[in-house]
C-alpha cells in the first residue's frame, strides 16, 4: 500500500488557538506556517508549492500541485485577488489547489473538474481542511458513508453536492471556494463566472488557446515525456500540440477485440506521419493482462480517497506505462476528459429548449434518434416530461420509486432507458435489500429538499458527468504515481480549458451524427484531417465481458463477502447472478458492477485508525526525551 499524496490545512478561527494542537499529518512537510493558518504537505514536491505575496502584506497567494502559470501571470493574479476578484487565482494554467489571503480572508478553491477537490470539519478552535476526506475521516473518527457509496452505482443523476464518501466530513463542490475569516464560521461561495456564454464560431478559437497553452506549458516544461495515443481525438490531439514542441514517447494500447477497431489504425497512421513520436505498443492478450486482474489481495493495492474505476485495469495499466517508465518519461499526457469538454450530453437539448431554440431542439432530437436507430416518439415524450418539471420534483419521484415495496424486484423488470430524463435508477438497484433501498431514498429525498428547482438538466449532468471523469482522474494519478512514480497529466481538464469550452452550450458543442465538431473547428491546422474527420467512437465492452470471465472466480469472494451486504444493505446473492451472467456473456449492468467491485476494495483497504494517518508531535517529543 502506498503513501496517499494531500495537503491539508488549518485555520484558526480564534486568535491563539491552535485548532489541531499538536496534531500534523504523519510524515508530512511543512508548506506554510501562520499566525492562523498552517498547510501541510504529504507526498509533494517543493517545486510544487508556489507562493508570492508576503504575510503582513494585502494579499498572498499559494499554489500546491502543478501550477504552470509564470511568475508575471502568478503575480498578475495576486493584485487581482487585493482587487476582490481572487477568482483569478483558480484560472491559471495547470492543475493546482489555490490558498488565497486577501486581508483577514482565506479562500480555499480546487479544480472546476474536481481534479483536486477542498474538504473539510469544524474542530475546537477552527476549521480543519484537506484535499482528501480520508485523512479528515480518520481524525473525527468518522464512517464512510454508506448511501453516498450505494447512489454511485444504483443512481444516476443524483447531484450530492457537499456530501463526501465520509459521514460529517463536508465536500466543496467544484466551483467553489472553502472561505475562513477570524470570529466567523466556515462558509462555501462559488468562484465567479469569468467566462461569458460564447457561440461555437466565437468560442472555437479560445478553446484552441486554451488546450494548447495546457499542452504546450507542460511540454516545455524540461520533463521526458510519454503520452496516451490511442487513436482516438482527445489523446491524439494532446500528443499532436505536444510534441510540436517536444519529442515524446506515445504508448498505444491494443489487445484481441480492441486490434478490430479503427482506434488503432489512427494511431499508427498519426505516429508515422511525426517525426518526434517515438511508439511504443502494448499488445494485452501477449502480456496477458486483462481487466479486473491482480485483485486477488486486497492489502497490496494501491490507496485512494476514493472508489477507484482504474483498479479494475490496474494489471491493464502496469502494461500500459510499462514502456513510459522505461523511456524514463516524468510527465505521462492523456486526452482524459475529452468526451466531457468537447462533446456534450444528450440532455443539452432541453436546455436548447429551454433557451428558445425549440425548433432546432426539435431537429436534434430527431437526428439523435435516426443515429442512434431508435424511434423518435419515445425520445420526444420523454424531452417533453423532463421539460415540464424541475429538478426537486424529479428527485422526489425518484425517491417514492425506491420506497415503493417489491418495485425493484417484480419478475422481468429492468429500469428504463431514459436518456433524456432528469434521474432515474440503474439494474443494480435490484441488488439494494429494503434496509439499502430505504438509506439510498433518504439521501435522494434530502437532496431534492436542497436541489436549485432552477437547474437545467443538460448543465446539471454536463457537470456530474465532468466531477465523475475529474475524480477517476485524480485515483488514476494516485495510483500511478504510488506504481510507478509517474505522474498523468489530463490538460483538458485544466480549469481553463473546462472554462473556454464550457462557455459554448452543450448543445452547440454536440451535433447528432457529427463528432465532436468543436475539435475539428479549434484544431484544423494543428492536428492531422484525418484524426479530425473521425465519425466513430471504438466501444471496449468486449474486453470487459472477457475480463470478467477470467476473474470470475475472485471477484465472486470479493461480492460473497460484501462489507455492504454485511451492513445489510445489499444483497449479495443477487449482485453474484449479476456477475456470474456477465461471465457468461449475458447482458448486465457493467459500469454497476465494475464500480461495486473496487468500492468493496476500497472498503476493504483504506486504513481509518487516525494514528495511521496523524502524528502527535508533543507524545512524539515526550517519547524521544525519556529515551
């Protein structure tokens, strides 16, 4: 098991009070050190840490993690802050946590994505805060929180806002910042909007300027570089703005079922036309790895503050970087969230609507339905009643469905395909026993008491789905640095660039039966015609049907032995037929499953004694006197 990387902080919300006392995170460095406030690092390097500002001065600014920005951008930045607009100090370029002092204030902000997320709990004296709730759970002594791990696989849709994976232990959203004052309590404001709507012509372009000052400040950055290229327009893109600045190593990943696709035909025909990329493939069924091996012992596994998806591929993944950390690469670039800035959801055509364009929402959703050979009529009415209602009322009805007795349970039932629909329920909610399906109705009835009735539906999934890509981004990270000491990168999930291309709506970004034309407009000229002409997207549920054949065995012990159905609030039984019917072909519920597995693995490892991840510097310093 490795070291978890974080920094976490305290601020004194009483002047000479040490909110922790004597109380540090294990091993940790120092990063700053205040009369109210202290920050600590774990697993940083001191590179990583920038600050500029002095303490008796108007205004100080601290970047922890990857902070490209110059010294004049950083600065820049800094007297914007003592000009009240501290939202600059979250929009440079990188991927970083922003600690901004102006005056007696502190704000505390992570990534838009979520790849570095603030969380936090009040402790005598002030506030305690971390860029990981584990740690902040193992201090209270507080229990992961059961409802919020069953949603994530029997749900979709539920926004749990400040809820984390830890009861007590409190969530900023993304897009907002935690904010600390003297003689005041804790409060969550949301970072100003510097991004103004633009349409697809005007905004093109700044999404050009944006992904490529990403790009590029990494690539020049003096690190060896590997990158993703899959084949596919995201990781293509990134490796093509790389290495016109850089020679790197691309790794393209290809098994059996995957070496049938056109994803690896792009990727030999991009390599060939650079000089500067050096390919390297990985072939997985020659290396015999598949999805879901080497989970055969839990405690040897990597640790994450979350339920990690890159678990299930972690044999996949060794193979993967293999050739990255051979080449000696210190920077792997991936195309990660690409799907999610340069594309869109299908709900983004009720906002459509709901901006006036009802005829063009109409054309779309008739060109959905003829791309995807599906009948219009169902699509329309269920457009039709998402539209009528708002979010609260949707989540209510969602709720009464899962209190609803034997609801879940009647003989040939499967939840409905709804695209276009608010919230609705997975298979895997079969799976809740009646004490799950009561805890999981709680947190959506909760939710829906709080949920803004003025959210739209196509934002609202736009920035689930962009939280769920930022989180699995951050375990991946974890993981790989923790394996391989080898950080990945994901430029497009930059706060700027989630910024310029968030700007365009959704529906202008997606166009039925076109793909991704916002790449093809903003990297005409920088990336090949033929990547940018792509109308196809390869699907690699092959893979993970056979990868569950294989490993069938141990993941039926991992399920047998649920710490959720030991809880009582899964039933085991019937999560076990779901995988036993996967590893015989059969349809199934695939991302449910593959995010039961590693949640039970993360039950199963994560350590919560607070002394694994606390030390106590004054019981320390007592022991080394009486030696």
């Amino acid at each position: 098991m490795g070291t978890l990387r974080f920094i976490a902080g305290t601020f004194a919300t009483h002047p000479g009070r040490d909110p922790l006392a004597s109380w540090r995170p294990r091993g940790a460095h120092t990063a700053y050190a205040a009369s109210a406030m202290r920050i600590w690092t774990t697993a940083y390097a001191p590179d990583e840490i920038r600050a500029c500002g002095t303490v008796d001065g108007p205004g100080e600014v601290l970047t922890l993690g990857s902070c490209l920005a110059t010294e004049q951008e950083l600065t820049a930045a800094r007297q914007a802050a003592e000009r009240s607009e501290w939202a600059a100090t979250t929009r440079l370029p990188g991927c970083y946590l922003s600690v901004v002092r102006t005056g007696q204030t502190l704000r505390i902000a992570g990534t838009r994505a979520g790849t570095i997320t603030v969380y936090w709990l009040p402790v005598e004296g002030g506030v305690l805060w971390a860029s990981a709730a584990a740690p902040l759970a193992a201090y209270r002594g507080a229990e992961a929180d059961p409802a919020v791990l069953l949603s994530a696989f029997t749900l979709r849709g539920l926004d749990t806002i400040q809820a984390s994976h830890f009861r007590t232990v409190r969530r900023v959203p993304p897009y907002h910042a935690l904010v600390l004052e003297a003689e005041a309590g804790p409060r969550v404001e949301s970072v100003p909007s510097s991004a103004r709507p633009r349409s697809f012509a005007t905004g093109a372009p700044l999404v050009r300027d944006a992904v490529s000052t990403a790009v590029t400040r990494r690539a020049t950055s003096n690190a060896l570089l590997s990158a993703d290229l899959s084949g596919g327009i995201d990781s293509t893109t990134v490796t093509c703005l790389a290495v016109a600045h850089s020679p790197l190593l691309a790794v393209t990943y290809t098994d059996a079922r995957m070496g049938e696709q056109d994803d690896v035909r792009y990727a030999e025909r991009i390599a060939a036309g650079s000089d500067g990329i050096r390919h390297a493939w990985v072939y997985g069924t020659r290396d015999g790895v598949q999805h879901f091996d080497a989970l055969d012992d839990p405690a040897v596994l990597p640790l994450t503050d979350t339920p990690a998806l890159t678990l299930g591929l972690l044999a996949i993944k060794a193979a993967q970087l293999t050739p990255a950390t051979a080449h000696g690469s210190r920077l792997h670039l991936t195309g990660r969230g690409g799907d999610n800035v340069l594309d869109a959801l299908p709900t983004a055509v009720i906002d459509q609507y709901r901006a006036g364009h009802r005829l063009g929402a109409f054309r779309n959703i008739v060109r959905s339905a003829r791309a995807q050979h599906t009948a219009l009529w169902p699509l329309l009415r269920e457009a039709i009643r998402t539209q009528r209602i708002a979010y609260p009322q949707a989540l209510d009805t969602l709720a009464s469905l899962l209190d609803r007795p034997g609801a879940l349970h009647r003989p040939g039932w499967a939840p409905p395909s709804e695209a276009l629909s608010w919230c609705g329920i997975t298979a895997a909610a079969a799976w809740l026993t009646p004490t799950g399906r009561r805890l999981v109705a709680e947190l959506v009835g909760a939710t829906a008491a709080s949920a803004d009735p003025r959210t739209a539906p196509g934002a609202l999934h736009e920035r689930l789905a962009l939280e769920y890509m930022g989180a699995g981004h951050a375990s991946y990270d974890q993981i790989a640095r923790q394996q391989w000491s080898l950080p990945i990168h994901a430029p497009l999930l930059d706060t700027p660039v989630v910024d310029a291309c968030l700007a365009i709506p959704g529906y202008e970004r997606s166009r039925p039966g076109d793909y991704k034309p916002l790449a093809r407009a903003a990297f005409t000229g920088q990336v090949p015609d033929l990547l940018l002409q792509r109308r196809t997207k390869t699907a690699f549920t092959g893979s993970l049907y056979a990868g569950l054949r294989t490993n069938a065995p141990v993941l039926r012990r991992l399920l047998t032995g649920s710490a959720l159905a030991q809880g009582g609030l899964l039933d085991a039984k019937r999560a076990v037929a779901a995988l036993d019917g996967a590893a015989r072909g059969e349809p199934a519920p695939l991302a449910a499953l593959h995010t039961l597995i590693v949640t039970e693995l993360w039950l199963a490892t994560l350590p919560t004694a607070r002394g694994i991840w606390w030390e106590n510097t004054l019981a320390d310093e007592h022991q080394e006197a009486t030696r």
